[in-house]
C-alpha cells in the first residue's frame, strides 16, 4: 500500500501501554500511525518495535505533552503541516498522577484533570476540520469504568468547580475518577455537536489492565503483584485484549456511523447517570473552551 493511500490514525500515548499495543495494531491493519506523545526516546523505541514486527508499517511520532496547551498547539501545527487526513484519533494518554499534593500543568491547571480532560479537549477542538474533512472519521476517547460512583469501592468522582484545583482537598483517586466523568461528558457533548458530519464521538474503557499498571511501578514487588497476581484475575484484561476494545471502537464496521456510546470489551455498555447529564457536558466544555483559550484562537 503507497503511503498516500493509507487511513490515518493518531493516538496520544501510543508508545507505551495500551496505546502501544493499539498502535501496533492499526500499523497492522495498514493505517499510517501517529504516535502523539511526551517522551520522544520512547517513541523512537517504540516505532522500532513496530517496524522490527512489520516492515511494511508506516509510523512516525510527533512530541505532545497534553498538561501544555503551548504543547497541544505546537503538536497541532506540526501535524497540520504535514497536510494529512485524519480518520481516527484516540485520545489515549493519561493515568493518576500519585502522590498526596496536587500536581499543577503547566496553565495552572490540576495535572490529572488537566491531562486527561482538558489537555485532549483542546488538542480534539484544534483537529475538528482535519477529522471532518477527512470523513468518515471517527474520535476515541479513552475513559474508564471508575468514572461511575457504583463501580469499585472508594469515594467516587467528584466534579465539584470549587475544587478543581484541590482547594478543598486533594486525593489522587478522586481526581482520576472525576477526570474519567469529564472524559465521558466530553465524548457525549462531541457527538451531540458532530452530527452530520460524518464524524463520531465514543469513549472506550479498557478494563483493568493490570500488565500496564505495572510497567509504571518502580518497586519489584509493586511490579510482581500487578504483572504475576493481578494479571492472573478473572476481571483483569491483557494488553491484547484491552486493545481490542479500541479497535472495535476504531475500525469495527458495527460502529461506522455510531456515536455517542460507552464501548466495553467491545461492547456498548450504559455509563454512569450522571455522565448522560446533558446540562453539566455542555457546562463543562463551554468552560474548558474558555480555559484553552479557544475563543481567542478562533477570533484570531
Ligand atoms: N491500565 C488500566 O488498568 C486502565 C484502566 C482504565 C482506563 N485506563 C486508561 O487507559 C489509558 C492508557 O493507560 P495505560 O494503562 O496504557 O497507561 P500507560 O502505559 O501509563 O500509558 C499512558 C500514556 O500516557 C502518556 N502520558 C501521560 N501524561 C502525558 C502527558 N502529559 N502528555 C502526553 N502523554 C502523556 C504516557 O506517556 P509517558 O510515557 O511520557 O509518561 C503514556 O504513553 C489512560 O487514559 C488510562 O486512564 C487504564
């Protein structure tokens, strides 16, 4: 296949984890895969990987650090530069940032909100007329069961605006799930305003994959556990099969035209009530819209 003639695929955090693990499949498939991504050694490592299992794969990376919105723009501008369609983007990257103090992006924003939510908020907005003009596109973004309260012990999330930045309290856990909540508002309010354009919103959670967890942990034990222990669980999902779940969500034809779903191992799965809250998704992205900056961008 020419290059020309390939689907293009982007993925936030395609050189590590399930991103990975996706990427090398779409490579597979015979898309042209994007990987968008923080850490450049990695992704040269990783599109070594990939080129090492299939010679033929077209991928190449270009630097994001989705907690600077500078970041998204300047990743944005490269990629438009390139003068590529764009039929799939999947926002991938992210996790919990540890730690018992808040973490700040570098626009003053919580790390883990503003990784997983806003970060791939504007990164999505400044990509909208690539996807459309590049239709049938579809948007991917990668949620999480934990974004509903009933799921897993613990407090749920907690999308309160007077503590977004921790000013309250912080606990890691907490922000993860709200973050998960806005990721599921974000998808919803996307396909509510795509419609007809032959572009599609859906959020997709992985499972628990405990393989992916324990690449991340630095202690051998910690490590041991998840990679021996956790793996071995009837609920825990492989790298390979959370994968999946984003290639259904990515490829399947059962969701050419479909939008605005929960996909879990490959199946639609209803979220949380609240996630369907019509009023706090269009609140929550006209206030990000604000907080990226957008409106001047769009005047400008
Ligand atoms: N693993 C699970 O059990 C599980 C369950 C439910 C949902 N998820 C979700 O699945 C997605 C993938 O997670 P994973 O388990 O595959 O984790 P992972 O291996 O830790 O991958 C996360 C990726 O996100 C990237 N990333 C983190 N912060 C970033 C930033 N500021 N800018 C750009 N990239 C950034 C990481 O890049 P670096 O290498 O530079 O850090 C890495 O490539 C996440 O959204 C996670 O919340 C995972």
């Amino acid at each position: 296949m020419s290059d020309n003639q390939r689907h293009v695929a982007m993925i936030t955090g395609g050189n590590s984890g399930i991103g990975f693990a996706t990427a090398t499949k779409l490579a597979a498939q015979g898309f042209h895969v994007i990987l968008a991504s923080r850490n450049q050694q990695a992704s040269a490592q990783a599109i070594t990987r990939i080129l090492a299992g299939n010679p033929n794969a077209a991928v190449e990376s270009i630097p994001l650090d989705l907690a600077s919105f500078a970041s998204v723009r300047q990743c944005v501008s490269l990629f438009q530069a390139k003068d590529y369609p764009l039929h799939i983007l999947i926002n991938n990257a992210g996790g919990s940032v540890p730690g018992k103090e808040a973490r700040f992006t570098e626009d003053g924003f919580e790390m883990t909100f503003g990784t997983n939510h806003l970060g791939h908020f504007l990164f999505t907005n400044l990509l909208l007329e690539n996807l459309k003009q590049s239709a049938p596109a579809r948007v991917i973004t990668v949620s999480s069961e934990l974004h509903n309260p009933a799921y897993a012990r613990g407090p749920g999330p907690d999308f309160d605006l007077d503590n977004l930045k921790g000013e309250k309290y912080y606990d890691p856990q907490v922000f993860y799930r709200t973050s998960k909540l806005a990721n599921m508002w974000f998808a919803y309010e996307l396909q509510r305003r795509l419609m007809g354009t032959g572009v599609t919103s859906n959020a997709v959670c992985p499972g628990f994959v405990p393989a992916a967890i324990a690449a991340r942990r630095k202690s051998s034990i910690e490590r041991f556990f998840y990679a021996q222990i956790m793996a071995r669980m009837p609920f825990a999902r492989s790298l390979e099969q959370a994968s999946d779940s984003y290639m259904v969500a990515a490829t399947n034809p059962r969701f050419e035209g479909v939008g605005g779903k929960f996909i879990v191992d490959g199946q639609e799965k209803r979220s949380s009530d609240e996630s369907y809250d019509e009023q706090k998704a269009r609140r929550l992205w006209e206030m990000s819209w604000e907080w990226c900056g957008l409106d001047e961008i769009h005047s400008s």
